[in-house]
C-alpha cells in the first residue's frame, strides 16, 4: 500500500471521466458519444455463455476489497477494475469463470458523484493505490460499506454494530517508509514499485501518500547514487550493486534512516558514498548496507551493516520511545496507529487489575501501550528477532509488567492456563490470512472476558467472528480506522465479551 507521485500533475479527462486500468500499456478513454460496437454474443441471455471480448452493461452495488467495483451480470457476480459504487458502466469481458466475471471497463453512463481525478499521474500503474480517483469522503464511506458487507457475507451479521469509521484530516503524505526498487533507464536512475504482474518499475518519485521527507531523500539518495556511478544489482546480474533505496523517517523525532538493500557487503567508493549524504540529507541519523544476494521477493537479507552513524533512529508515539534498527517493523502511518491502539484500549476496558495476554505481538508495540493501565501484559510472538526489539522497548519505556515471549500463542497460552494463568483480556493483531484455527480454538477453552480482535483483512475477521460467536462470545462493536488512505486496505478494532452463550 502505497507509493505515487506528482500530487500536482493534471490529466486530461474525457467526457469529465477517467478510467484506469493496472495495465498501463492497455489503458485507454471511451471517446464521447461514441457508441458501443456490438459483436457476436453482446446480448447473451445467460451468463455463462459469455465469451472474453463480449461487451456487457453492469450497475455497480459495492467496491470489493481490493478497490474493484462489483456488479452482477445475469446474477454472477462481475469485477470491474475503476469502476465504482452506484455507477452503471459499459465494460468488455477479460476472464469467465464457474463463479465470477472479470471485465475491463470501457465507458461510465451514470457517473458516481465521488468519482474525482487522482492526482497521482502513475495510479493504476503502480499498484500502490486502488482508489485515487474516489473522493475522501467516498473512501471512508466505501471502506465502511466493505466492513458490513465482510459481516453480513461471512458472519451472518446484518445489523453490525459500527462505529463511525476514524479519517484522517489531511490524507496525504502519511507514509513513513519507502522501500523502492531502483535501475538506469536512458541514463537516469529510476527508484519505484514493480508494476502489477510485471519486472517493470514504476517511477514514483514525489509520491504524494509518502511524508514530503522520505521523498526528498529518496531523490538525494538517487542523486548521490548517478554522481558516484554506484552500480545497481539489476544492471549487474544480481552480481554486485544497489538493489533497493529505504528510508524512514521519524515524525516525531525528526530523524531520517537510510538503508541500500545490496547484493554484496561493500560498495564501490563507500566513503564518498557516506560523505555525500551526510552532505544532503539533514537529519541523518545512520546509513546502512543490509545484504540480500538472493533472487527473491523479499526486500531485507538477514545481514546489516552500518557503515556511519548509529544502528538505530529514535522515534515515538505518545509517551512510547522506540529505538528502531533498518529492519525493525513500525506502523507506517503514525497518526492513525494512534487512534486505533486508542480504540484497542477503550475495547480492553482495563482497571490496572486485569492480566492481558498480546497474542501476534511483533515488536510489543500494543502490549506496551496497554501496559501503563493493566496488572499484566504477555506478548506471543514467533519471530524472535521482534520479541528482543519488544523487550528492548519495554526496558527503555520502563513497562516493567510487560513480558514478550517467543512461540506461537496456540502452543504457550495453554501451558500458561495449565500453570494457573487466567487471562482477562486477549489482544490478537493476526496478519492479513487472520487467526489460527487452534488459537481460535484456544481462546474458547481459555475464555477471557474480553478478546479484542485487531484485523487488517475485513473477511477473515469476518470469519473468525462468527468461529467465535459461534463459541459463546457476543460482538459488541466494531471500529474501522483508516489506517492508508488512497488504498482499498482498512483496519477494524473489534470487542467481542464472553456470555457463555452459543450463537449456533
């Protein structure tokens, strides 16, 4: 999620409608007034008799979870990459499967009243952003309406408990990481997104969902690379050179870390490397090498090297300090992470007198913003490098209740039951593929009062909620929080209470 440019750059629209496609080669404008050229098959009584390049007329119900709009043809559901909610749309069939259909949209005959020009002359290119061309307040109201859907598809929920969806006021420049790929092209150097489905990078310098910072030293960091002729590893074979530019950038402190992802350990005139951006970028505090020789699509080797400065950048949220290494995770829109472990605290309804089990910890960060009102705080996590940066954090930030343990929660919080643990609250914050059936399982056999669920996928949430709903627990409320605007993605705290009742 995530990287563009030009916020400024102005496209010319036809007929007051821009459509866009992730093929940028492919893209192209429905000319004014022109009329549909029927072929064979465009008025196909059934729709599984449809033929890719049939042209079919669909009214958009909804936007789907990745950005897409979703309309039915015949009673199959239909995916129009652009197109939008409440919108009648002319598209031509690309893909025709047992369950659903994929169409290019061609043309808007009834225009929705938030559909807007993005500003970002590369969206639908890039991949980074779906929803540009949505106007902010038809984001919120489209980000709400995939929540309810994902509980009314997958929970049986259709009268769901929601809480007013928490914006930003200003929904630009929220990014505090880059993490681009970078290659000579004619001569210049290009650092970017892969575009979709391709090896081909997208230049996406002046990104206008990053912080203006990380974008002023990306382009330092391009200029320094040409001046020196640092080789990139993409010109090389992977042999020897620049890889990848990272740079994050403290808001609160100020500080901004450089990382060049490389094939190998050393670079060609290192030392005049340093000094020039030392030279260019104010607010340096470290520039490291991490290693990464392999063929792969992971950004991070597991070796980094720092040639100047400190190992780590300082940065905070609240009254929480964090000292963060080159690979160190840390939420990439500050502001927002702050309203949703706010939502995550009002959800745990702490006393001081509970204990709280931080299930899917990472590196502590919601543990330890719980731990100053709770007895207890225990986080779970499998990565051990991240439960050393969360004990770390816990000592300098002086959460002197909070624990982090390495494992996985489904394995350590029975043993922990077993020894006469009784957890009051359990906070899971699963990747996008959601919770692990024997931690579902675990949670109705622990039965804490409260679980509060953070998740960054509305249908596996869905899911789970009904697993759980399912087990004796009542869904009290949910609160969406727009944690990356421009992007299809929401974050959703939800509290769910123990009443002992199934919902079976």
């Amino acid at each position: 999620m995530n990287e563009r440019k030009h916020p400024n750059n102005k496209r010319q629209s036809q007929a007051g409608t821009h459509l866009y496609r992730k093929d940028a080669a492919a893209r192209k404008g429905f000319r004014k007034n022109e009329p549909m050229k029927q072929t064979p098959g465009s008025a196909r009584d059934h729709a599984d008799e449809l033929r890719t390049g049939d042209r079919i007329v669909v009214t958009i119900k909804r936007l789907g979870i990745n950005g897409e709009g979703v309309g039915y043809y015949r009673r199959k559901a239909v995916f129009i990459d652009g197109a939008l909610s409440g919108e009648v749309v002319k598209a031509e069939v690309t893909e025709v499967q047992p369950k659903f259909i994929k169409a290019q949209l061609t043309e808007v005959e009834k225009r929705s009243p938030h559909r807007i020009e993005p500003p970002c002359p590369v969206f639908g290119v890039c991949g980074g952003c779906q929803i540009q061309h949505i106007s902010y307040e038809g984001q919120l109201q489209a980000k709400t309406d995939i929540v309810r859907e994902a509980f009314n598809r997958y929970a049986g929920i259709d009268q769901l408990k929601l809480k007013p969806i928490l914006g930003m006021d200003h929904p630009w420049g929220y990014r505090n990481k880059a993490q681009l790929q970078v290659e000579r092209r004619n001569g210049e150097i290009i650092a970017g997104l892969y575009e979709a489905d391709s090896h081909s990078i997208v230049d996406i310098s002046g990104c206008p969902i990053q912080h203006p910072k990380v974008n002023e030293a990306v382009e330092k960091v391009k200029s320094v690379l040409e001046e020196l002729r640092i080789p990139l590893a993409k010109e090389n074979g992977s042999k020897e050179g620049v890889r990848t530019i990272v740079v994050r950038h403290g808001f609160q402190s100020d500080q901004l870390q450089v990382t060049l992802v490389c094939a190998n350990s050393s670079l060609p005139r290192q030392e005049d490397l340093i000094r020039l951006l030392r030279l260019s970028i104010d607010g340096l505090a470290g520039i490291a090498l991490n290693v990464n020789p392999k063929r792969t699509s992971l950004i991070f080797g597991d070796r980094t090297i720092t040639i100047w400065g400190a190992d780590s950048m300082q940065e905070s949220l609240s009254d929480l300090e964090f000292s963060l290494s080159p690979r160190a995770f840390f939420q990439l829109n500050p502001q927002q992470t702050v309203k949703l472990y706010e939502s995550v605290r009002a959800a745990a309804g702490l006393t001081g007198r509970e204990t709280v089990i931080d299930a899917y910890c990472g590196t502590g960060t919601i543990g330890l913003w719980l731990a100053p009102h709770a007895k207890e705080v225990r986080g779970i996590e499998t990565i051990a490098e991240a439960v050393e940066d969360a004990k770390r954090n816990a000592e300098r930030n002086g959460r002197h209740n909070a624990s982090f343990h390495v494992g996985e929660a489904e394995d350590l919080l029975p043993r922990w039951v077993k020894a006469g643990l009784r957890p009051d609250v359990i906070v899971a914050d699963p990747p996008r593929t959601g919770l692990d059936r024997r931690f579902l399982e675990t949670v109705l056999k622990t039965k804490p009062n409260r679980f509060v669920y953070v998740s960054c996928n509305p249908s596996t949430l869905a899911k789970d909620s009904k697993v759980l709903i399912d087990g004796g627990y009542e869904l009290q409320w949910a609160q969406p929080v727009d944690m990356f605007p421009q992007t299809s993605h929401v974050e959703c705290c939800s509290l769910f209470v123990w009443n002992g009742k199934s919902g079976k």
